[in-house]
C-alpha cells in the first residue's frame, strides 16, 4: 500500500493545488514514485489523458510535477459547472450525467465506490500519493456527504495539513475556526491535522511569530512553515474568475503584438492560452470591451462549457460587427472548439445537450455547420497542418460534445485514443477555427503565428523565444525549492514515514 501526505485548506484558492505540486516534486526528487490525488474536482478546466479520459487541469499539471502521466483514477470524480442545470459530472475519465446538487448528494454512495476504486487502484502502483481536499473541509453543510475531505483522510488514515492564505486577510480566525469545527464534528478527524501553514504571505514573517504561537497552544497542532506571496509562476488557474487582471499582461517588449481573448462568463480551458503570457513580445488580454477587441492583431474566442448561452450574450454585445471592424483593422480572427462553433453559420441541438433551442445562426465567418450530440469526443491528436506545410507532428486535444460539418480544411489529424484519421478545422483567410485545445502549447506553431503579425508590421521575426514544456519544468523547480525552503520538509515527510 502507498504511504499518503494530504492537503486541506481553509478556503478554495488557499494554495492546495500548488503545494500538491510542490510535495510532489520535492518527493519525486527524494526517489519516491509519487502521484497526485484529489477526489473530486470542479473546474472548466480540464484535460485528456493519453486513453482519452477527461480529468481537472490541476491534477495533469500536478501528475507532471510528479514525473508521470495523467491518468483518470488522479481525478476520479470531475464536475463542470453548467450553470442553472448543474453540473455535468465525469467519472473516471467519462461523462455520467448532469445532475443538480442535490440529486448529486443522492448518489454519493455510488461516488465514493469511484473514489475507493481509484485509490485502491493508485495505492498498488505507486509509493505515495499526495492528496488535495477541495474547499474547505469544514463546510457544517455538507460533512455529511463529503467524499473528497476528511473522509479521504480517515479512509486512508493519513496525516493531513491544513493550509490559509493570510492575503485574504484572518488567516488566525479561519485556521483555528476550521480546525474546531472539525473538532466538534469528529475527533477522529481533527486528530488527522497534523499541522498548519501559512501561504501567500508578504513582508517580515517575525511579526505572525506572537499568533502562531497562541494559535498552536489553543490548538495543540504545530506550525510548518509560512510561505512567501509570489506572483508569475507558470501554473494555470483552476477558474476563470481567478483569471490575471490586465496588468499583470503587460508587454516587456516596446514592440509587441496584442492579442485578445474573449471573456466568456462560461470560458473553458483558457490554459490554451498560457504560452502567450510568457513571450516577449506579446500584450495577452483577457476583455470584451471594444476597443481591446478592434486593436487587438489576434482575437481568439476561447472554448466554452455553454457555447450557445455565451453567444448568445456575446449577440446581445453586438460582437459580430465589433469582430468585422476588428477585422477590417488588419486583425486575424480564430476560434478554439467553442469559439470556432460560433465562428459558423450554425449550431444545433436537437438533443438538448446544451439548450432548449433546436437550432441558433451563428456568426457566419466560416462555411461550416455544428450540431451537438450527447456522446463526448476526448482524445489526445497528433496533427499535421493542410495549410503550412512545416507543421507535421503537432500535439493537441479534443473535448466536445459538437460535430462540424463543412469542407474541413486546416489539420490532418490521428486521434491517439482510438487511432482514427480525421479531417479538423476551417480557414478562410484572416478566418480560423480548429477543436485543437493546447495548439499553442506548440512552441513552433505558435511563435509563427506571433512573427506573422511582426513582418505585417514590418518588424524583424524573432526565430526562436522559449519551450514552454521545458519553461513548466521551470516553474515546477522553482515552486519546489521555494517550499522547500520555507516549510519545515523534513518533519512533514516524516509523518509519511510514520
């Protein structure tokens, strides 16, 4: 059986996700064969493994941390939010059904055989597993049907730490208060906090010292560390509320090339666009304001959980004559998976996958038609470029429930789950749409794109600026040593051991 290490938090956006990553690379440098786990996630970001199952962003990038590939049983349970009807829940990698929260409560019996399944499964091929809760695990409300917690805790019987953001201010109130409420819950589970650490904290640490001190003396738990507030790390966001503010977009260069991002209320995957943050050159903007839209040189309308309810506000904006000015302005206009349905003349849904509408007129730009089904494609692609012939092993991924049907024109691609050959996209002159989220993940693909707005500006193209893969791996050392040198490593593996 693997040895297990758990985080929990005070709040969502407290730092689990990034210390999982963390532990996981300081264990994978430690010589453990280690994996990430969190049971269940909910996140519009998301990610396809190798055999084609859809499981969180944060648990591929964590499993990546930890030198292995994902897989779905590090996710067992995935919910993608979609709005009044629920959420759309995924199970080992597969869509089940869309299911309120409390239908969905109904079944966690059913859940929590997933969850076990996967642990069972993951403590077999793997020495240590390290865990992330979700939330809070002292929401009173829902102890009763939690499955992603403190009962992963107790089912494992594995010391926890419980992690506060002090940036948001009673770091002290919301640590000690999750950790009482526990208390009177069950004893069993709070005696499974094995400590506290304070992230995200800014300034001379000495003057927490006199709380810290109060706070493990009220609480007979310890302290392990507190962690330093640090901006720019390469590691995407779980959701796009907690997308970047304009400026922290700022070009570096005097010279750049702006590129705007439609801000969807349902955007999905907008890791898609990660790449572009760190090139030099490039302005990325996250807007719908008109003005970002018809200066931008590139507009992308990002993929979408609800594609037909985003258009439908993006209409309301009057977005497609704002797109045909961006358009005249020299801009070049592209469309990833749900943005390149709105690109076309029309989508259907005559099985109410995603609306009660049977048909919506779309944007028009390109010559293609969408219709939803309930069936899910997920696969990862290789794809070679009908355009540009320099493009011949590109790597991306599908996740949609659209089939589009035109003259399909832009990629050759081989899907890797099932081998199959297809056709993807559609370009029509400063016009195109493609399924392929990660295509810009593409060191190649994407800095062609970025020097083709240079040379229209008359500007020298730059050949070659960074690997993002290399550039993550970066990142993943940086946030390791960081930990490393702030928490207290040794005697938190130490439990481990124990």
């Amino acid at each position: 059986m693997a040895k297990t290490l758990m985080i929990v938090g005070t709040s969502s956006g407290a730092g689990k996700s990034l210390l999982v990553s963390a532990l996981g690379r300081l264990a994978l440098k430690r010589g453990f064969k280690v994996a990430p786990f969190k049971a269940q996630n909910m996140s519009l970001q998301s990610y396809i493994t190798l055999d084609g199952g859809e499981i969180g962003l944060a648990q591929a990038l964590q499993a990546k941390a930890c030198g292995v590939e994902p897989e779905v049983h590090f996710n067992p349970i995935l919910l993608k939010a979609e709005g009044k009807q629920g959420s759309q829940v995924i199970l080992h990698g597969k869509v089940y059904k869309t299911l309120k929260p409390e239908k969905y409560y109904q079944e966690k019996d059913k859940l929590w055989d997933y969850v076990k399944a996967s642990l069972k499964y993951l403590s077999k091929k793997f020495e240590l597993l390290i865990i992330e809760g979700a939330g809070s695990p002292a929401e009173i409300n829902l102890l009763d049907v939690d499955i992603v917690n403190m009962r992963v805790a107790e089912y494992l019987n594995s010391p926890v730490f419980l992690v506060g953001d002090i940036d948001k201010g009673g770091v002290f109130a919301s640590l000690y208060g999750t950790m009482e409420l526990l208390k009177f819950y069950k004893a069993r589970w709070f005696s499974l906090i094995k400590g506290f650490i304070i992230n995200k904290f800014r300034g001379d640490a000495r003057i927490l010292l006199p709380g810290i001190k109060k706070l493990e003396k009220l609480s007979n738990k310890n302290c392990y560390g507190i962690i330093p507030y640090f901006e720019n790390l390469a590691i995407s966001e779980e959701d796009g509320f907690n997308l970047p503010t304009r400026k922290e977009f700022l070009a570096r260069e005097k010279d750049f090339i702006k590129i705007t991002v439609l801000r969807l209320k349902y955007i999905s995957n907008f890791y898609d666009f990660d790449p572009f943050r760190w090139e030099p050159d490039v302005e990325l903007v996250y807007s719908l304001r008109t003005e970002d839209i018809v200066n931008a040189d590139i507009v992308i309308i990002p993929g979408s959980k609800k594609t037909i309810e985003d258009f439908k506000t993006l209409k309301k904006l009057g977005i497609k004559e704002v797109l045909k000015k961006a358009l005249r302005r020299g801009a070049e206009l592209i469309g990833i998976c749900g943005g390149f349905q709105m690109l076309g003349e029309v989508i259907k849904d005559p099985f109410k996958v995603e609306s009660i509408e049977k048909e919506i007129k779309t944007l028009g730009f390109l010559e293609v038609e969408t219709e939803f089904y309930p069936e899910k494609i997920t696969t990862q692609v290789e794809a070679s470029s009908l355009i540009e012939k320099d493009f011949h092993k590109l790597w991306g991924y599908e996740i949609h429930m659209g089939r589009t049907f035109g003259n399909l024109n832009l990629f050759k691609i081989k899907r890797l789950a099932t081998g199959e050959e297809t056709l993807d996209g559609f370009i029509k002159g400063r016009v195109w749409g493609t399924y392929l989220h990660g295509i810009f993940h593409n060191d190649s693909f994407r800095r062609a794109l970025i020097n083709r707005h240079r040379i229209k500006k008359g500007w020298k193209p730059i050949e070659f600026t960074y690997s993002y893969n290399k550039f993550l791996e970066k990142n993943f050392n940086f946030l390791a040593d960081l930990i490393e040198k702030h928490l207290e490593i040794e005697k938190i593996f130490e439990f481990i051991k124990k």
